[in-house]
C-alpha cells in the first residue's frame, strides 16, 4: 500500500520554494538618488539630472520620465533637497519614471501580483523597497456571471457590447478587491505603481478588452502574444495614475501568461538538467526543457481530472472528500473531508485517491472496471450502470448515498490516459520516456491537491521516485510576484518565450496508440508502473 | 555703394535650401507590410505576425502596437487581407505603430510641423507618405493676451491657475488652426499622426503645462532638455487619438528647441568646414561648429534690432519701411514699405538698413552720432535731444513726422555691439576671428529680413564675403518640418544634442572691452571691416 503521507508540505520543499523566488530587491524597480542641486554652472533641466543620476543605477540613459511627474518634479526634488526614491519601471525599449516618493518616509511604493485564473482570481500586495507580502485576496471572477468556462465568455464578447462587459465587469471586480486588500492592509491603491498579471490567454484578452473570438476557431489566433507593459489608466485600472501594468506573455491560444509565469517560477530554464512542468486540469499544459531548450504543449485531458464530470464531482469546499484510504479487508473506506465536514461530494484530487485506492485494493481492474467480487455491498445497478456507494445515506451531509458509477471512472480512465499520452508524446519528440525525468513541476493551484502517488497508481503520472515531484502550488501568481522583486525578470521571461517551441499536438494514429495504451491501470505494459506492480504484489 | 539687391531670393540660395530639407521619405514614418495570413501552422498572434512582418524595415522587433489599435487590428488585418500600411514611430526606446491604413486608399497619413514661437505660430501640413507640404497657417501665439513677452508669461504662470491657462490658450490655439488648416486642405485632423513642434524653451514648458518659474531665475533651469515623443492625447491635441508629438529638445533656459530644428536644417552638424548659425533677435542665439563639434551660446542684444525700442519702430506689417537707401546728394531717401502703403513706421531689418545708410552717406559719424552738417534741415532738436526725420508729415501714414532719434540710434548699436560681442566670444573660444568664417547661416524669421550688407556696414555681422551668408529663414519651422520626412532626424537630433557645448556668457571684464569696442560703426578696428572702410573711401 503506498503511503499516503507524502512529502508536500515538508520543510524541504518549502525551503526550496521560497528560495526559487528570489527576491533580489536591491536590484529592484525602485531606486534612491541623491543629486548634486543645480548650479549657475551646472544648469541641467531638472528631469535630465535626475536621469543622469538614475542611469549609474540602470546603465543607460534612455529613461523618461511621465508627464503626470513631470509637473510635480521640480516642487518635489527642491522640496526633498534633490534626493529621491524613484519607481522606474522596464518598457520594452527603455526605463520610465513612474513614481517619486521621499525616501526616508515610511509610506513605501507597491507592487500588486495577480493570477487571473477563469474561476478564480488571487491578488497580492507587495513592497515594492522591501520585497515584503503585504496580503493576499482571492475572490471569483465576476465573469462566472456571463459564463463558467471560456467559451462561453468568448461568445458572449462576441454580440454587441459583450466585450465591453467582461472587460468591465474584471476591472471592476479587481479596482474592488485592490481597494479592499489595500484597506486591509493599511495601504492606498495610489501607492501602487507595478501590476503583474499573469492568466490564460483569453482572459488576459478580456482583461484588455481585446476581441478573443479568434482564439477559438482554427487557426486559433491570438490578437496579441506579448502585450508587454502597459498604462494600468489606459486599462481602467484603480491605481496610481502613473502606474503600469506588465501581463505576462503567451505562446498561443492554449498556452497562457499563467504557464509563462509558472515556467518563471520553478526555474526549470535555468537548469542544466531536463525538467517537465506539467498544470494538470481541463486542458493540460506542459512543458519539458533545460536551459538551452524548451518545448511547451496544450491538450485536452477532459473535465474528469478537476471532479467536473462525476455526479458527485464538484469543486474544493467543505465537505468535499480530498482524499481517501481504502482498508479493503475491512471494507472500510477511510476518507477525508475539508473542513472535516460531513461528506457531500468528491473534488479531482480526492477522484484520483479513490481511484487509485480501488484499484489498489481490487476494486476495479486493469480495464478500470468494478470488480462485483471485491466491491461486494457497496456496488449496486441502477438502470443497468454499475454504481460503487463511497458514502451510505446515513453518513453524508445529503441524506443520500454518495456514489461514483462506472461511467465516471470510465470518464477519469480517459482523462489521465490523455494526460499521460501527452507527457509521452512530448518526451518522445526528444527521445526520453516519461519515467526518465528526473524532475516533475506540478504547476497550478489544483495540481497542488493531487497526491501523485495515487496518480502514479492509476499511470496518471510516469511512475517516478516521489522526491522527484516538486508541487509549486499557485505557481501563476508566484512567477507574477517574482517579477515583482526584479527587472531581470523580464529578460529571463522574454528569454523563455524567445526559446520556446510550441509543440501542436497532432491526434494521429500514433497518439491514438498511446492514448489507447495508456487507457489501462495503471497501463498496458506494467514495465513502466514498477513501482505500482511491486506494490500490488506486495499485498 | 553697397548693392542692395542682395541675393537672397536668388535660384542658387533656393536650391541649396531645397537640397538642405531632405526627403527621404522611402525610409519615412510610414512602412507598408503583406503578411502571410495565419494557418495552424503558423498561428502567431496577429499583433506579434505584424511586429515581425515589420522588422525586415525597422532592423528590430522592439515595436509595440497602441492599445486603442491593437483592439481594431484583427478586424483590419482581416478586412484588408493581411495587408496594411503601418504609421510607426520612434520612440526614445524603440517604435510604436500608431497607425495602420488601406494602402491603396487615397487617404494618407499626414504631419505637423509646429513652429512655436513667442509671437507667432506657424502650422504645416505634409504627407507621411510623399512629403509633399498640404499647406500652411501662421496665427499669432494666442498667449499674446496673457502678455507680449516670455517674462509677462511665467509671471502669469505662477498665479494659482495661470500655468494650466497658459497651457489651455495655446493648446486650443493650435487645435483651432490644425482644424481650419486641415479643413483648407481637405483633410481631416484625425489623419495626423506626428506632430513635430518646435519652440523656445518657455514656449515648449507652457506648451507642455510644465512650470516655467525655474527657467527665469538663478540659475535658470528647465523642468526638461529632452521632452521626447508625447502622446498628443495627454496633452490635450485634437489628432488621431492614437497621435503622438515630438518636442524638439533644448540646451537649456535659453537655447530652445527652435535652434536645435535650425540646427538640423542647416546641416552645419554633417559640414567638414566649421560653420556659425546665427539667429538674431533680442535674443541672439549663436552656434558655432562643424560635424566633429558644435558650441552655443545665448545672449542679450536689446530689443532694437527687432524695432522694439525706437518711437517709430513696429512689427512687420503694411506701411512698415523695411529696406532704405539714401542718396545723399540729392537727400533722397528711398524708402520701401512692406505692402508699398504710406509708411508708419519701420521695423528692425528697416533700422539696420537706415543705420547703414546714415552711417555710409556720412549722416552718422563712426561713433554713430548725428553729423549735424551732412544731416542738414532732416535734424530737428525737440526738448534737447536730436530726432532725424525720416518721413516729413505730408507723405506719412500718421500725418506726423517719422523720426529716429539719437537715444534710438544708440540703444540699436548697443545691440549690434553685444551681437558681435557674443560673435567674437564664441569664435575667439575656439581661436578663431569672426570675419574667418566662410559660411553663415541667419536663422529665424526676422533674420531672413536682414540684408547682411547693411548689418556688415554697421558692424554687427563680421565682414564676410555676401556669398558666406545663408538664409534660412523659418529654420525652426523647417526643421521641425524635416523631421516628418524620416526617423534618423531622431538619431541626428540625438546627436546634435549630445555634441553640443553650452558656452556661458560671462560678461566679465574681456566681455566689456570687446564690447565697447564694437560699440563704434563699423567698430574701433577699421581693419575687421575693409568692405566698409572701402565703400566709404569710394563714395
């Protein structure tokens, strides 16, 4: 039996975590000057002064200076004796002073990172002298009003003023939740000069009011890859009027900011040796590379995998089982909710155990079908579909028995097939095998929650060493606040997606095979589940 | 005798400034792209397909696309089948695309060149696509109101709301002429996306709604040297939304933007013979220099030489006396006035050329005192002070008497000795005299009415051959017109820029002798004159 008590929330690895996000703040976006005041014979402008005194610092002197600043800086720099705190922010071409602040005062200029998810959003503030978190706010995204998933929000945007909605309605919805994080943390959103926003390639469209209809049909064509640094005014947004906003760039359609800003956050571009990163969710984003190379792809894996699918799938929330122990001589099903509540459904992760634990215990078979013999009691036929009872009336928050039936494991067999056959059809296109890899990104909040021994169980997963998992968590949000803490992020991540190759997954005959193949537990050829098959036998 | 008919308007001076204003407009600020429409195969994003489709043209993929076109840009890149003329401005990091056109249609793309000055401002039309000028409008600069002179206007500026009246007046000054211009021209405001102004550093402080105070005091510093490339739209200019504005870069309080497009358009930065760029006024801006290096300096000449000082003396206008000649044996004073009106008054070019004409037909003496006797019945004593007639009453505009008095007379060769001061200052700082120049560039609208053999005669401009002196005329018009036929003007100007040494005035003890030397006519030295001494001796 595996060891459900697997390493995620060890110190180590959240040693290594907090040491991936670097925080290099003495190379940051803000900078102290101390000028010479002028003289009769030194009668340079005052900007040109403070750009001379800033370019020791940057390198260069191809800084401007907003003309918001521009009117107050004469008062300010007579007032401050010439000295100064600037927030000089990276364009693409050169630096921009966005912010003047009197050094010594405590009142400190911020940073906000946000991780646009479809369903969610999560923001956090940070100083932008110190590096330090201020807080952190996450809430849904008002666009769920229009539409759950992307497509519907796509073709909403399509009719008249539809664009206009969503792209209010996620202004909106942050300008409220800046407010209210900046309250909570005794801050001004006026204090706010530097956005990072990371999200999915859509939603950074309608984040932008961009016309996303494209991105849907063949040939699937974004309006923009990288949208760069831009006046957070122009986009509406409730912070300080000279601030800017920087969204993380995509490669296409189906590979967003959010992956871009992942990629960012484990480090894997710097690594001599060969890493995958893999956000496991309706669709699966992966990439594989080192620092000389990087390969990316996007697939559907199917709704299955985030407890979309199952009747009692549904999303994390008290009372959902996210994990689960199966004592089969007992016939006891040890499971866990959140909140320790009563049972009332099942979320992805919590899916995965199970599957995993019955077939583990012999509940389902190689195929991934109810055994009738180990199930016993708790299988029952319902209009002819096999049912497995997780839960007995009696012991669940609904008065009802809580159940999965063969459709939905049929459903999660598909999903983690496709999972693997595409971590097998990437590796393939350099010559590895999946279980090769010596290092296993899982990027994305939901992939935090799987236990990826169970996943390996059911061959979700390539059957490697559990050391070799490195759960970054809300990975999105922690690559936009790593380019909180530095202007070297920048380089690195147009780095990234200049040495990106975009891998168009054709579902040919081959992939067919593979996924066909990888429709077994935990597959057709066990030599690639060792660990799965010496467990089983172990029993 | 001195040839009055001077060859300014000659076909060999209009070529050469032809020649000066350059064309270039195959490497203008309009690029024309035919981009492969997208396929699976190539799903770039349609912002980043036409930065690429770009970069053959710009030499770099540093180009970003304005927010408000890039959400039009998938809906024209379809329209007109991936192909599109592009408006693509440089900015100081790199280029933007503010425009994008059917390049077939008829409509272009249009500039503005601005010269700003404190009295009077000129707009000019011109094609981003041929070059070809649309048209042209001079208004007075609408800040008149406010007050006639730099001095009156930062005073102003300085009153609780004075600063953003200022601002407004011209802005709306402009808006109101670019319409009606636009509107003479058949075109529309909203086809102009570059704007090239060029003014005094005051002007283009007010201009900008930056605060000026600092520029008329100890020790006289502006808020910028190098206000760049603007968006039109925060400053309030009714042009394409997506417009932006070029402010041509000052040396400082007193050395404008207005000379540096003189600058340009003289070409003296690219010359292997040292040259000097003159524009004379109250102000007398000098540059001195060649392509290896340039030294400016700025100083006070008195109001008379733009006639601000002498009873009779006006702006340019009907009725103005604008060229004299005196035969002196008949005491015939030919005059000519502008609109050949009655005459009223004269202007300074006038007076430069009456004060020739006394002083070579012996009516002013070398320490430019009236010589009673060649002077005959034409001087009259009033109240002490003696008044030479120009105009008897009878054949006057006013009906009274058009006199110059000695105090007039005076007060102008102090300006023609602090002009030829600042002149053997800035040569004698590099070892060199005045009268070994071989090219002359007279810049500005009021130096373009200056016969530079009268201004020899009374010692203001060092004796040079007449083949030596260039006019320019509206040099800061037309450099800020030169600006819209090609970007590298961005890189020259940049150059220029850099280059250039700011010579301060120090009116010491060398600076006074020099200038009580020049304060006789021609000067104390006859032999840095032999034009004028051979002249007088031939008479």
């Amino acid at each position: 039996m595996v060891d459900l008590g697997t390493s995620w929330d060890t110190e180590e690895s959240q040693k290594m975590i907090t040491h991936q996000n670097k925080h290099i703040i003495a190379d940051g976006w803000v900078k102290r000057v101390a000028l010479t005041p002028p003289v009769l014979s030194d009668n340079t402008a005052d900007a040109d002064r403070l750009v001379q005194g800033l370019k020791k610092g940057l390198g260069t002197d191809k800084v401007t200076i907003d003309l918001r600043l521009l009117k107050k800086l004469p008062f300010l720099l007579r007032q401050w004796n010439y000295c100064a705190g600037c927030v000089v922010l990276k364009d693409r071409g050169g630096w921009k002073v966005v912010g003047l602040f009197e050094w010594d005062q405590p009142e400190q200029p911020l940073g906000l990172a946000v991780d646009l998810g479809t369903s969610r959003v999560v923001v956090r503030l940070v100083s932008l002298v110190s590096g330090a978190v201020l807080g952190e706010h996450a809430f849904d995204n008002p666009q769920i009003a229009i539409g759950p998933d992307i497509l519907a929000r796509v073709h909403f945007s399509e009719a008249a003023g539809g664009l206009e909605k969503l792209h209010r309605l996620i202004i909106d919805g942050l300008n409220q939740n800046i407010a209210s994080l900046s309250r909570s943390c005794g801050a001004d959103p006026e204090s706010i000069y530097l956005v990072s926003l990371a999200g999915n390639t859509t939603m950074t469209h309608l984040f932008m009011g961009l016309d996303s209809r494209w991105i849907i049909r063949e040939p699937y064509i974004p309006v923009t890859n990288r949208p760069g640094m831009l006046r957070a005014s122009d986009l509406g947004m409730a912070i300080n009027p000279c601030g800017r906003i920087y969204l993380h760039p995509n490669i296409g359609s189906y590979f967003g900011g959010d992956l871009m800003a992942g990629i960012l956050y484990s480090g894997m571009h710097t690594r001599e040796e060969t890493a995958i990163l893999v956000d496991v969710g309706t669709n699966a984003e992966v990439v594989l590379g080192n620092k000389n190379w990087l390969i990316a792809c996007a697939g559907a894996a199917g709704p299955a995998l985030e407890g979309g699918v199952t009747r009692m799938g549904m999303m994390a929330g008290p009372g959902v089982i996210d994990k689960v122990v199966i004592h089969p001589r007992e016939d006891v099903f040890d499971l866990h909710t959140m909140g320790d509540a009563k049972p009332k459904g099942i979320c992805g992760s919590g899916l995965i155990d199970l599957a995993a634990q019955l077939f583990l215990s012999g509940m389902l078979d190689i195929r991934g079908k109810f055994n009738p013999k180990a199930c016993g009691a708790r299988l029952i036929n319902t209009d002819g579909i096999p049912n497995l009872v997780i839960v007995p009336a009696d012991q669940s928050a609904t008065g009802q028995d809580l159940f999965v039936s063969q459709a939905d494991i049929d459903s999660l067999i598909r999903s983690k097939a496709a999972m693997y056959t595409i971590l097998e059809t990437i590796t393939a296109s350099v010559g590895m095998l999946p279980g090769e890899l010596s290092t296993f990104f899982v990027a994305g909040t939901f992939g935090s929650f799987i236990d990826p021994a169970s996943a390996i169980s059911i061959g979700m997963l390539p059957d490697l060493s559990l050391d070799a998992f490195n759960v970054l968590g809300n990975s999105s949000l922690e690559g936009a606040a790593q380019l909180l803490t530095c202007p070297t992020n920048l380089d690195e991540i147009d780095h990234i997606r200049d040495r990106i190759t975009y891998l168009e997954l054709n579902v040919n005959q081959e992939f067919m095979n593979r996924f066909s193949a990888a429709k077994f537990l935990p597959h057709t050829d066990p030599n690639l589940f060792p660990s799965v098959i010496f467990n089983n036998s172990n029993k």
